[in-house]
C-alpha cells in the first residue's frame, strides 16, 4: 500500500532520524517566524506538527512551536519530547495544556495558526474558538461527524472568511501536484463530459486500545476513539472521506443522493471495536444524470484498493497517491515531480500566510465531511438519503460538552431499525 499519513506518523515515531532528516528543520528556514499551536498531541498531531516545521524550509519561514494542547498529559508530554529529541526548543510547561479546556488555553495564546488533530468529533468545536480567537488553522479531516457538528463548522467558515483567515484543510490530495494536474486536465475536458466514477479505500485493520478498567468509559472510548461513532463518526467518514472529496472535486459538487450497504463482519466484539462497521458500499447520485460508485473496507486478509476512477464520454482517468494516469482522445500520464503533499498542505498555508493569499478550505472540507456522513446514515438505516437531509438533520453523536466518566457504548447500527 502507499505510504500512508498513518504509516509515516508511524515511521516517524520508530525513528526521529525520519524526521530530523527532512532537514534540521525550524533551524534551517530564514525569514519570518511563524508560531504555532498544536491542538492534539496524538501520532497525528505530532506528525502534523512536523510536517509544518519541515514545511519552513520552503516557505521560507522558520515554525515555532510555542504551545501543545492535548486531553492527556501524556499524548502532550510524548510530542514535547519527539521535539527536544530533534533538537528542538521545548515547550516551556505553562504552555503545555491539558484537559478538555487545553483547545481554549492553546487559542489564547500569541501563536498565530493552530494545528487541530484530536479526534474529528471534537473538530467543529475547536475550529469554532481557533477563528473566534483570529487564528488561521490547519485543520484535519474530517470536520465532524453529525449534521450539527457540520453547521457549526460552516458557520465558523464563515466567521473565518470574514477576517480572511487562512484555512488549510487534511485533504492532502488537493495539495499534490499529480491530482491537480489530472482534475485540471479533466475539467478541461479532456475526458469529455464525466458521467460515472468508481471511489476506494480498501484495507485491513488499524490498531486499537483496549479498555484499561482503572479508566473511566469516557476515557477508554476517547483512546480508541476510531471505533466510536461519536467521536470518529466511522471509517468511511474519518479515512474514506479523502476519496469523497475528490469525488466531489471531479464531479464539481456535491451529491443529490446516496443509496448505501455496509455492517460488520470480522470487527464484531465491541470491546475492542465499538459500534461501526468493517465495510461499507454506496452509490452517490449527482445532477445530470451521473453517479459515482464507492466502497471502503477494513478486513485483514482482503485485497487493497486505494484509487480513484472517473468515466468520461471520451477517456478515463486513474489517481492514486503519486500516480495519475489520462486514457482515450487525450492519453496522458503524470511523469512530473511532486513534493510530499503532506508537507506541501503545510507549504501552501504558510505562503497564504506570509504572503496574504486567499486561502481558505473550511467550506470544502465541510461538504466532503457531509457527503460522507450521509452515506453513513443510508448504510446504518438502508434508507435513501438526499444531502438536504443529511445537512438539516438533527441527531447529535457529539456533545458539545465532554467530561470524564459514563458513557455507555452506542449500539450497532441495524439497516430497517436504526433511524436517519
């Protein structure tokens, strides 16, 4: 499989040499200085965080990390040392935040973007204070996990596109150099008119934490947070959400309707693997008479398949990362270079930064995040669900106030019970 967000945050932590050899990082940029604030100490958040300082290089800025939120002292401690082990100035500790409040300490603070990483159900949330406080942000995909979760979001996009603050989203596709050749060639029409599509993230499994008793519910499913719905909103929405978004990116919107399967195989103990699925196949319907085919998985032993597909009246294009590939009237295929789009997202919001370029992802991501929580709602209940629907409805996974101690565990979706 290609080298994943997940298997480079990985790597990275086996090896800080992964990441001092991207090149001594913060010491070797000129220029402004940029401060930041990571908001998610995870193996995410800390991949992030690097990626951002590896990113000064090009922009030409030097990152400065000046304050780490996380809600477990040692998520926040454990990035704080991944920074002093590549020769970087520490946090000092009164800026190391801890707790379900650290989001609100780390945006009062002088940095001027934050990084948010904690798991997606608490995104809308975050995002709502980085902009109230005037922070532009790096924000990861997905944004939320429910239709309320959603409006928030939008209405904070709003809120940042009004102080024109920038706004790089973690749909690294949109940043690496043989997608936006491929779209671009495709709406050029290059292709002809697209009139179908075929979307995958087929893999085997990730890791995960089993409850520790001496914890309490809240904390043990925040730890294990992919398989709670409430706070990943399930895979197709917190990993196949990147084939969704250049889905939409393609067809040039979003989808009027999806019609959607899925359930749970081979991940059934709810100890381990709370209440989502293991799969999931949906048919988006888009204007014009044209749909888009997807499926997503996480079954060891399967094959992989991570690509997407596009079908026009005159050719077909393949994407995947690093790869991108025109066939029919107009054959074409990717032979250029591309710096690694996970630092390249980083490149691209420093430069709107410093150089005061309109950039903001926020509504972007929010659509991509919706369309893949409606083709969560037709999989769990077996209904058709229009976007109208899925945007307006009300169900709340995510609280807006979290604390520690009961939660009980969701129950397991059941198509024909589960409501939309």
């Amino acid at each position: 499989m290609d080298l994943t967000r997940r298997n480079f945050v990985a790597a990275a932590a086996a090896s800080p040499f992964i990441l001092s050899a991207t090149g001594a990082l913060a010491n070797m940029a000129n220029g402004p200085v940029l401060k930041v604030a990571v908001i998610g100490c995870g193996g995410r958040g800390t991949g992030a965080m690097f990626n951002a300082i590896s990113a000064g290089k090009t922009s030409g800025c030097t990152i400065e990390v000046i304050a780490l939120a996380d809600l477990f002292p040692d998520r926040a401690n454990n990035a704080n040392q991944a920074l002093a082990e590549n020769g970087m100035k520490a946090v000092p500790a009164d800026r190391v935040f801890t707790g379900f409040d650290a989001y609100k300490k780390a945006c009062a603070t002088d940095c001027d973007f934050v990084i948010l990483a904690t798991p997606p159900g608490f995104r809308s949330i975050h995002f709502k204070e980085a902009t109230a406080k005037g922070k532009h942000v790096f924000c990861e995909k997905p944004v939320a996990v429910d239709g309320p979760g959603v409006r928030r979001f939008l209405e904070a996009a709003a809120v940042s596109r009004s102080k024109k603050l920038k706004v790089v989203a973690g749909t690294q596709r949109r940043h690496e150099t043989c997608y936006i050749d491929s779209v671009g060639r495709i709406a050029k029409g290059d292709i002809g008119r697209v009139v179908a599509g075929r979307v995958y993230w087929n893999m085997g499994s990730l890791w995960n934490v089993a409850p520790d008793a001496t914890k309490s519910e809240v904390e043990n499913q925040v730890r294990n947070w992919l398989y709670h719905t409430w706070l990943s909103g399930d895979h197709i929405v917190e990993q196949h959400v990147h084939q969704l978004d250049v889905m939409q990116w393609v067809m040039g919107g979003h989808p009027e309707l999806v019609r959607g399967v899925g359930g749970r195989q081979v991940r059934t103990d709810t100890t381990l693997f709370g209440n989502i699925n293991d799969h999931f196949g949906l048919e988006f319907q888009f204007p014009g008479d044209r749909f888009v085919f997807s499926m997503c998985r996480q079954q060891d032993g399967t094959d992989g398949k991570v690509e997407e597909m596009f079908i026009g009246t005159d050719g077909v294009a393949r994407m995947q990362s690093g790869f991108a590939e025109l066939t029919g009237a107009k054959p074409w295929k990717f032979s250029g270079k591309q710096v690694d789009p996970y630092t390249q997202e980083h490149i691209d919001l420093q430069n709107a930064i410093i150089k005061d370029i309109a950039l903001n992802e926020a509504e972007q991501v929010a659509h991509s995040t919706l369309c893949a929580i409606m083709g969560r709602m037709s999989a769990y209940s077996g209904k058709d669900v229009t976007w109208e629907q899925a945007l307006n409805d009300n169900e709340v996974l995510m609280p807006e106030v979290v604390e520690f101690g009961a939660r009980p565990q969701a129950p397991v979706a059941m198509p024909g019970k589960t409501r939309v």
